[in-house]
C-alpha cells in the first residue's frame, strides 16, 4: 500500500498543485529519481524548462549559491522547479540559510530535496517539507508498482501469470524491471501476457526459479536438478542468488513446519507466513502469495531434523562458493540440490 505521502504526491501530479517544498526520502533511488522527474515534467512546461529548472547536488552548493537559486523568479512561467540531490550533504551555511527559507518559502517555485539511500531521515524536513518515503518495495507492492509502470509509463496491461514470471525472472531490481517492461511494451501492441515475458525475457513457466524452489520444497530431486542449468542462464540469477532463494524457503518452511506441529491450520498459516515476510523484509525471490502457498503445502513434507540439516547444507554451501577453484556453477547447485533433496533420492532408491 503506498504511503499517504505518496498518495498525495500522485494527486499533486494529476492536478498539477504542489506544495512549496518536497522532502524525498528512504532505501529505494529509483523510485526517488522517478518522482523527481515526474514533479519536474508535470511542474515545469517544456518550453520554458531552460529558464525554470535547476538541478543541483548538496555538496556543489554554499549560502550564496543556494540564495540565488532560491530567490530566482520563474521566467515566463508561473513556477519554477529547484531539485537539490544529496542534501545531506549541504555546508553548513547552505543548510541554515534551506531552514530559514523553510519557515517562508517562495509561492512561485517548488524545491524537492532529495536524501541518497542509507541516509537518515532528517527529521526538521520532515516536519517542515512535504515529507515523501520511498521503501524498498516489498512483495506485495512489487507487482502493483509493475502494473502502474506499465499501464501509466508504457500505456500496456499486464497479467498477474506474466507479472509473477516477470519477477521470478528478474527479481525485485526496479531498474531491471523497467528495461524488461520497456522490451516488453514494444514487443506488444496492447497487452504483455506470459508468453511474451517468455519471448522477450526469456523465462517459461515451468522452468523459472519459482518451479525450482517448489521442486526443492517438494523434495522432487529429478525436476530440481532438470532445472538446475535452465534457472542460472536466467538474467540476475546465479548460485549465490539462488542460494539465498533456498535459504529464505528453508526458514519459512522452518516457520511454518513448526506452527503446524503446535496446531495451527494450514488457512490460519497462511496469513502468518505473509505477515512474517512483511515484519522481517525477507525477499523469496518471486511473489509473496506463490511463495508462501509453497510453504503451506510443503511444509508437512519435512521435519525439524530435516530442515536444520538443510540449513547446515546452504551454510556450508556459501562458505564453499568463496572458493571458486572447487567447481563450476551447476556443479555447485547439482551438490546443494541433492544435498537438500536427499531424503527423497534415498527412499526412491
């Protein structure tokens, strides 16, 4: 659900009505750089964008470059538009002159401030801007932020089978996501099915790392090792990240394995297996809901015993890959695989 700074943000773009000052902040850039931009085609008309648009970086900026900036009236314009990236990094005389210029600030222009990732929220802008978080997207908002890129960015429909394939494919990495989603948007006339996400990005289902991580969790050993080679040509994907996939499975299935075993219904775990990748951030590496469908039916399959074994197995493993002389990829997955999916191969043995 996206938060009631962004809302608010979106309805200051329909309306082209904004607040004198914008405070952008939080873990994800892209997002971050998407609303700047958004704010400045929406605020600033193309003509006139070379008289009304300055884009500056914080630690570029002293007092008196920052007063010129700010006291600058639009040009043939009703607005003008000032976006500061990495305002953190402000001198200190730049930084008392933005808060005196805070407590008045100009009618005719818009300031969008903007934090880089990993800085701490600035808690005067928030309190004195119009204060906008951008969190890292999780596996809920992920496939709506991919219907309304492609829909309001690209005019395309998208189906929830070919936003699911999508992400197994290429992750939560939104750039990537929209590199692929722009491939797409011109692949197809009107709407982007799963067939075209196979064409184009080249993933089918049936061979994603969605229906390895299921044959895992299954402990089918023969479809997890058919898929073995078929997953790490897929693009953003590699041992190491497939690793952690299994490792985020194998602790829910932990999760889940144990609540089952103190009398809680597969209906009721459901919604505690969402609430827990909500709570902890733990990424799967494909849609929340096809995951955590996943667990519930799995979970029964394994035991406790079993399922610290497969944890010491993935512990091993990333140690393992530091030494890249041992063996090739697939050989390396082909160890993990059966190492995990070893009950199975013994009792069909």
């Amino acid at each position: 659900m996206a938060s009631a700074g962004e809302k608010a943000l979106h309805a200051a773009l329909k309306k082209r009505v904004f607040e004198p000052v914008y405070y952008l902040f939080g873990d994800d850039d892209f997002l971050k750089d998407g609303a700047s931009r958004d704010i400045i085609e929406a605020g600033v008309d193309a003509a006139t964008r070379d008289f009304n648009l300055e884009v500056r970086r914080g630690h570029e900026i002293d007092a008196e470059s920052l007063d010129a900036l700010l006291s600058t009236p639009p040009m043939l314009a009703e607005r003008r538009v000032v976006v500061i990236r990495d305002v953190d990094k402000l001198k200190k005389d730049a930084r008392a002159l933005l808060d005196h210029y805070l407590s008045r600030p100009a009618s005719d222009s818009v300031l969008v401030l903007i934090a880089p990732s990993g800085a701490k929220a600035d808690k005067a802008l928030v309190e004195r801007a119009a204060a906008v978080e951008f969190a890292t997207l999780d596996g809920v908002r992920l496939p709506k932020w991919i219907v309304y890129h492609a829909q309001a960015v690209l005019g395309r429909s998208i189906s929830p089978d070919a936003v699911a394939l999508l992400i197994e494919a290429v992750g939560s990495d939104l750039p990537q996501l929209s590199v692929e989603l722009a491939k797409l948007a011109s692949y197809c006339s009107e709407s982007i099915d799963e067939r075209a996400v196979a064409d184009v990005v080249g993933v089918r289902r049936g061979e994603s790392l969605g229906d390895l991580l299921d044959a895992v969790a299954a402990k089918d050993a023969g479809t997890a090792l058919a898929l073995a080679p078929v997953v790490l040509q897929m693009p953003k994907t590699n041992v190491v990240s497939i690793i952690m996939a299994l490792t985020t499975q194998t602790l829910a299935l932990s999760y889940a394995a144990a609540a089952m075993a103190s009398g809680v219904s597969s209906r009721a775990l459901f919604p505690e297996l969402m609430a827990l990748l909500k709570d902890t951030g733990a990424y799967p590496m494909r849609p929340w809901g096809e995951a955590v469908t996943s667990w519930v039916k799995h979970a029964p399959r394994w035991s406790a015993m079993e399922l610290e074994s497969a944890l010491a197995v993935l512990l091993q493993a990333d140690a393992a890959l530091k030494d890249t002389r041992v063996s090739t990829p697939e050989q390396q997955l082909t160890t993990i695989l059966l190492a995990l999916c070893g009950s199975a191969t013994r009792r069909a043995a």
